[in-house]
C-alpha cells in the first residue's frame, strides 16, 4: 500500500526532530508525533518571549529541550532548562514556560491506565 507523502506518519523514517518544526515569528507551533490512550508525543517551537501560563494536568510529562533555552517554573521554583537537557513536570503541580530563547521541545506526556 502507498501512502500520500502528507499522511506519512512523521518519524516513520529516521529523521531530525529539530527539521519537523519550525519556528514563526511571536509564535507557539506544536506538531503532535504520535496520540495514544496513554500518551502523547507533541514538538513544540517558541518564538523568544512567547510561553505558557500556569497550569496544571492530571497527568506527568517530561519535556526535552531540542533548541534553545526555556524558564519553567515548576510550583513556584524556576528552572533555567537549555538544549540537551530534560525536566519532569510532575501531575497537578502548577507549571508555567517562558522562552528565554527561541526554543524547540518534545513533551512526552504519560497517562496512568484507566485514566
């Protein structure tokens, strides 16, 4: 079976994560890689300056940092988290993103089953 080239599944072939997304200028753009019941795998690119209010989930995430250098705040404590490093952000703790630079993510977000 042949697939049209804009319904391959991104990552069905070896690529770079940081070619699958670009940035826009005063902008927040995500691309969802794959959605599953327990999970999700979305890149993101922030403009510097742009960000996330605080807000919570119900459920853990870990964030990558593909490009660049971002300020989550985590429950009221900052974290300066830069290219090639990862943070948790644990379930129902507040957390908010600034982009310091403009950088790239990969959210990992875990569901508990059943959840």
């Amino acid at each position: 079976m042949t697939r049209e080239p804009d319904q391959t599944p991104a990552l069905s072939s070896p690529a770079s994560l940081l070619s699958l997304l670009e940035y826009q200028e005063g902008a927040v753009v995500s691309r969802t890689l794959l959605k599953k019941t327990t999970g999700t795998l979305t890149l993101f690119a922030f403009d510097e300056g742009e960000g996330l209010s605080e807000h919570s989930t119900p459920h853990d995430a870990v964030v990558q940092i593909l490009d660049g250098t971002v300020e989550i705040t985590i429950g009221g404590f900052p974290h300066r988290v830069s290219a090639g490093q990862g943070l948790l952000l644990p379930a129902t703790i507040p957390h908010a993103l600034t982009a310091v630079t403009a950088f790239k993510m990969l959210l990992t977000m875990i569901r508990e089953p059943g959840g």
